[in-house]
C-alpha cells in the first residue's frame, strides 16, 4: 500500500488527517523510458501510474515496477485500451475498466467509501489532425461523457491525460464544452444554464500552474513553432467534477525523480534524453475536517 | 422492369422500420437473442453542434455494466438519409489490420511543387487546378443501402475486437496469473 497520511491544511485552515491517494500520468512519446518511471514511481510513492503512449510493453514494465520499487504494483483488469498503461499498488482503488471510448478509458476510482470515474483520455495532437477534426473529436468526448454519466449513473468523473488543449481553449471552458473553470469558487455553484440546459460545472486545477508566477514550469510542454504559439502549452490536465473539489487536494507538475531530470537546461521538457512532455501528479484525499 | 422507378430503391425501403435508428433498434434484438442476453446495443442520440442527428451505438456486456463506444451515425436532422456511419477510430497497428493502404510521396513531387509554385508566379495563367474526388464510402443514401454498410461495420476489426474486449472478462484471472509470471521473469 502506498497509501500515506499526511498533515494537511483546507482553505479555512483547519488541520485535517486523511488518506492520501497519489496518480501520476505520463506521456512518454512511445519512448523507453522504463528507468525513469521506476524512479518516478518511487520518489512519489504514487498508489497509480499511468503511462500514455508508452511503447514497452505493459508486461515490461509492470516488471521494472516490482523488481525496483515495490513488489504489490499490478495491472488492474479489465482493461481494452492500449493507449494508457496503468499500474497499481493499491487494489483498493479498483481502476477496472468500465467503459472504452475513442481515445478514452473509463476506470472506476474506488476512493473514501466513493465511487469516483476516472476517464483517461488522449486528445488528437495539432501535428497530425486539423482543427475541424480536434473540435468534433472534443464533441465526441462530450457525448462519450455524457453517455458515462447517464448509463453508469454516476457524475463524479476525474479527467486525467493529455488533452492537447489548453485550458484556455474554448472548449475547455464553454458550457456546451467541458465547461471547466478556473478556481473553485467559480466551480463551487454547481451548475450554468446555456440556452435552455443546464450544464454542470468542473474545476480545472491545471490554470493554477499557468506561467512564471508559479512554483514548477509554466506548463507541461513547450513548442514555439506555429502550432505552439504560447510557447508553453498546459497540454496534460486533469479536471474534476464539482462534486470531487472537497476530495482533491492538488496537482503538481514534476520536473525530476531521483537521479533523473525531466528538464533539459532552459528548464522545458527534455524531449531528448526524457519526455517532450512533464509528468503531472494529482492528489486525493478523503476524511473528516477535525 | 420499371424505367422510373428510383434505381436502388426498394420495396422494402418505403416501409417501416426505415429510420436509422429503427433498423439499429433492429440490430440491437438481433445482439440480445443471439448473445442470449449477454450482449446488448444502447443507442444514444444526441445533436451535433452543426445542428445534425447523431447516434453513438454503444455495445453493453450485461452482466458486468461494461461498455464500449464502437460507432456513431449521422445525419441531417428530420432526415434521415443520406446518413453516414463514423466507425470508432482504429488504433490498432497496421501488421494487425486486414488491410490497409500504404502512402508513397515520390521523390520528385517536393522539386515539381516548387517548380509549379514557380510557374504559377511567372504565368497565373498557368495554373492547373487539380481536383480530388474523395468518396465516403460510408454513406447511404437508402435504408437498404443503410443496412448493409452497418453490417459492414458491425463486421470491422476494431468493433469485433472492441467486442471481444468486453466479454472476455472471464479470462482475466488467467491474463493477471501471465501478467504476474512474466513480471517475475
């Protein structure tokens, strides 16, 4: 169990002791890099690893994870999709597979006597597919979400992956979108009509981690040709239903684990000897305020 | 022979069920009896923001909840056809498809371009206009015709392994014991 207690303060400054549930994403860009995850799992003690695009195989890593950190690291099942290789060291958490989608993979998130959906998504990259493809790609994710709402009855989801989007981009934030705000008191009323519906809120963390003003990298990739105009882009996110805002407790973005740096020398992502994009880690927690 | 009969038009077309989604609620009792009951479609309509008819067909594995997006449906709204069928998209390798088609660029096409581009500034009126005649072969433009691409669809790689996926929950015991095996490797 990686599962940890830790000392935290809320928002109104009261001491609380929960369980800590850590998930890690990566996007490795189909490159080996088996030592670095070993080392990233070890320096987080992350409960969940989710490796997106990762061309080792599940089995291979899977092995690297027991024999280098801890020996409970298993591969939760069902699971379909290929695209995200997720290891677990907590069967607590459940992360079985429940609905797949394109490009997406639904886990049950099993969480402080809640049941949590975890949608693990993988938005179409700006080199390779053209606005009009990326936007009805995004229409799909809505009905695909709409559709996990309806049939599993249940809206507590957490979207974790590479969006390739901004959470500036307006479907991040349109109602009809993923309708995602900025800070959780925008998140906090529940609900905005559009027209003649009501579309509920989700809370998108990642804007915290926007720039220089902030304790990590402005973002999670960096690209200065016509496709990243921004330079730094927040391209891996996750955001969350406003019903979970009082199980999350933050998100970081990660530069290095252990020995290894994922940063080159200007501190961007070092595509080279790591990933063009930076590990992010997101923490749960659960309990009572004392 | 009728000369003014609608050519691909049969007589079967003009009576119900003709919709899409009729002949999708078809297939989803088609799935229920052969399946035994295991196996079920859900329909989902919803409106695009283009203000078109869509249908996600979903395969639903009973008794385990589990589901599966596999394809959607289009098409205008209170007109049902010319619809089109969206496969979900293949994310498998090529070395697993069936078949695929390979793109070549010759070697030369990069200089002819520059050269083209180059003529075109000297003589406007030189310019050739290429056209490109793309077919979608997914779309219908009778239920007839409707019917049988969705059989084609039913019949792709990427739903029958999608399928698979979501029945094969039995083996996953087994695949767990040969995960744990080739982990200790």
């Amino acid at each position: 169990m990686a599962a940890t207690t830790v000392k935290m303060k809320n928002e109104a400054g009261l001491a609380r002791m929960p369980p800590l549930s850590r998930i890690v994403f990566w996007n490795v860009k189909r490159k080996d890099l088996t030592d670095a995850v070993c080392a990233l799992a070890k320096s987080t003690a992350a409960d969940v690893i989710i490796l997106n695009e990762n061309s080792v195989s599940s089995s291979k890593t899977l092995c690297a994870l027991r024999q280098n950190v801890a020996g409970d690291f298993y591969i939760p099942k069902p699971a379909s999709e290929d695209r995200f290789h997720c290891f677990c060291r907590n069967s607590a958490l459940d992360l079985s597979e429940i609905h797949s989608g394109f490009r997406t993979s639904v886990r049950k998130y099993k969480f402080e006597n809640q049941m949590f959906l975890l949608v693990l998504l993988h938005g179409l990259d700006i080199r390779n597919y053209d606005d009009e493809a990326r936007r009805s790609f995004m229409q799909d994710l809505m009905r695909d979400l709409k559709f996990i709402r309806e049939d599993k009855e249940n809206n507590k989801l957490i979207l974790l992956g590479d969006f390739n989007l901004n959470p500036y981009d307006r479907v991040m934030n349109s109602a009809a979108g993923l309708n995602a705000m900025m800070t959780r008191a925008c998140a906090a009323k529940g609900t905005r009509q559009h027209a003649t519906k009501k579309y509920d809120f989700y809370y998108n963390p990642m804007w915290s981690l926007l720039g220089d003003n902030t304790k990590g990298p402005a973002g999670t990739a960096y690209d200065t040709s016509n496709q990243g105009p921004y330079g730094w882009s927040m391209l891996d996110q996750v955001v969350l239903h406003h019903s979970i805002i009082p199980f999350f407790n933050k998100v970081e973005i990660l530069t290095e684990a252990g020995e290894y740096s994922f940063m080159d020398k200007n501190g961007r992502p070092d595509a080279k000897n790591a990933s063009d994009h930076f590990p992010i880690s997101v923490d749960f927690s659960g309990g009572h305020y004392e | 022979m009728s000369r003014f009969w609608p050519e691909g038009l049969s007589i079967s077309d003009i009576q119900s069920p003709y919709s899409p989604y009729s002949i999708l609620e078809n297939a989803r009792e088609e799935w229920e009896t052969i399946s035994d009951g295991v196996l079920t479609l859900v329909l989902q309509s919803s409106e695009s923001e283009d203000s078109n008819a869509i249908i996600t067909v979903h395969a639903k594995h009973i008794p385990t909840n589990r589901t599966a997006a596999l394809f959607s449906i289009i098409h205008r709204l209170k007109e049902p056809y010319p619809v089109t069928i969206r496969p979900r998209n293949e994310n498998i390798p090529n070395f697993l498809k069936k078949s695929y088609q390979l793109s070549r660029t010759s070697a030369g096409s990069a200089v002819t371009k520059v050269v083209a581009e180059l003529e075109a500034i000297n003589n406007p009126m030189s310019i050739k206009k290429t056209q490109e005649l793309i077919t979608n072969k997914w779309v219908s433009d009778t239920p007839s015709e409707f019917r049988k691409k969705l059989a084609d669809a039913f019949n792709l790689s990427v739903i029958k392994s999608a399928v698979l996926n979501l029945t094969s929950s039995a083996s996953f015991e087994s695949q767990s014991e040969d995960d744990d095996n080739a982990a200790q490797e």
